[in-house]
C-alpha cells in the first residue's frame, strides 16, 4: 500500500460520507462530515506516514482498498492522533449499516480499551471473536482488556489462545508474562519473558521484567545478570536502575543500592521517597 493509494481512498471516503451512499439502509447516526471533522480529518492526512500504516495492517490484518468498508482508513488517522471520541463515531457508521462485520467490532472494541473503558471493550471483543474465532488479534486484544481490569487468569487464558493461534505474535509472550506475574506464578513469567527474548531478540524491557521475577524468587545472581543485560541495551532505563538499587538492598548492600537509586531518581524516576528516606 502507498501513501497515494491511502490519499486516494480518504478521499473516495470523504465524497461518499458527504454526498450520502445510496447502496446502504439508512443509519441512526448522521454519514455527513461536519466542517470541524473534515478539516480535522485533512489535517490528518498531511501526517500520514508510510511505515505507521504498514505497521498497523501487519498488527491488524486490515486492508481497507480491497474492502468495501468506509470506516477504517478515517478511524485509523483518528486512532493515531488520539480522537477516541470521533474514531469511535465513524465506526458507529459503519456498524450501523454492517452489524456483523468482525474487524468493525474489534476495532469499536479497540478504541473503548485505548479510551479507558476495558470493561464496556469486552462486548465489542466477544462478539468480534463470536463471528471470527480464528484471529489471533482479536484475543489479543481482549486479553489486554481483562488485563487492565485485573482479571489476569482470563488475559493469560486469552494470551494462551493467542499464542496457539500465531506463535510468533509479538509482545504476546511479554504481556502475558507480566499476567502471570499478576497471580503471582513468576517461574511461568521468567518462561514467557524468556520465549520472547528467544523469538524475539534482546531487549532491555524483557531482561528487566525477568530480572524482576528473578529478584522476588530470591534468585539474586540471576536478577543482577538480567538487570546488567538490560543496561547495556539502554543504559539510562530508570526502573531497571531502581530495580538494581532494590536489589542491593535485599542483599543489605546499602551504599551501593542508593547509588543506583539516585541515578534512577536522577532520571525522574518517583522513588517514592526511598532514597530521602533511606540513603541520605
């Protein structure tokens, strides 16, 4: 997909929503564009960026030019910029005339969840996943959606499910890692966080999680090796320079622990006051 194939297809989105669409029943909600939607909307386009929407078809398996479907190239430059309120509107058009169309759903079910309302989200999720059970994404994203409610044993029975669905998912591994933490099941955590180093390569996030992981088992070299493997990936990562001052504790090397600490807070980590507390 180019970016004129995308200024192409807004702009047949633009003439239909304005001149109305014949070819669907009618709809609850009005198809016009506002003047403010539309000049925000073209404001939108000027930023459209090449590898942001490759990125998100390659996550969201949507291709709006072999669709028939008006609401996503519109919601998606919505989505980006943050208008929740607007995106979820145009999906109310499309699902308005399209009831049953799964990625419409999924994606309601998306913006709710960005928009802080995983609860209302799971709705969108379930029926999304009602007509298409065989898309990973859409598990996915209800697994964020019981994850952020702290229903942790449904996200990781989702994770799970996505994982079976498309092993090779990324984040997947991470986040239900970190659900597991939830529950307090940190050998199953330290697997996935492992997996996704695996799969996925280095990174400092994983190593400082699974170093996290490590520390609370009281697997203290282990942990010092991890957060050390996440500082030579990024050196000025803060949580993991607190988690290493937290480690030193532990082991009552205190001098050393408020060293890291400070870096940490140096870098405007909230310390919650532990190195005022403690180390001065």
């Amino acid at each position: 997909m180019n970016k004129f194939s995308i200024l192409f297809f807004l702009l047949i989105t633009f003439s239909s929503n304005c001149l109305g669409q014949v070819d669907k029943k009618p709809s609850n909600q009005s198809n016009i564009v506002t003047q403010e939607e539309k000049e925000l909307i073209e404001k939108l386009t000027s930023k459209i960026d090449l590898k942001k929407i490759q990125k998100f078809d390659s996550l969201y398996n949507y291709n709006p030019l072999s669709d028939s479907t008006d609401y996503r190239g519109i919601a998606v430059l919505l989505i980006w910029e943050q208008y929740y309120d607007l995106a979820i509107k145009k999906t109310n058009q499309e699902l308005s005339v399209n009831p049953n169309n799964a990625d419409a759903l999924h994606l309601k079910g998306y913006i709710l969840n960005e928009n802080g309302n995983p609860n209302k989200s799971l709705e969108y999720f379930n029926k999304a996943i009602k007509l298409n059970d065989s898309n990973d994404v859409f598990y996915y994203n209800r697994g964020l959606a019981y994850y952020r409610l702290n229903n942790f044993k449904k996200a990781i029975n989702d994770y799970s499910k996505t994982i079976e669905l498309n092993p090779k998912n990324t984040d997947v591994y991470i986040n239900r890692a970190l659900a597991y933490e939830g529950i307090k099941r940190f050998e199953n955590a330290i697997k996935d966080y492992t997996t996704d180093i695996n799969l996925f390569g280095e990174s400092a996030r994983s190593y400082n999680n699974r170093g996290r992981c490590y520390m609370i088992l009281k697997n203290y070299k282990n942990a010092l090796n991890d957060y050390d493997k996440a500082l030579l990936i990024e050196p000025n990562k803060a949580n993991t320079l607190y988690n290493k001052g937290i480690l030193y504790f532990r082991q009552e090397q205190y001098d050393i622990g408020c060293e890291f600490i400070k870096k940490a807070k140096d870098l405007g980590y909230d310390d919650g006051g532990l190195y005022e507390n403690y180390c001065k």
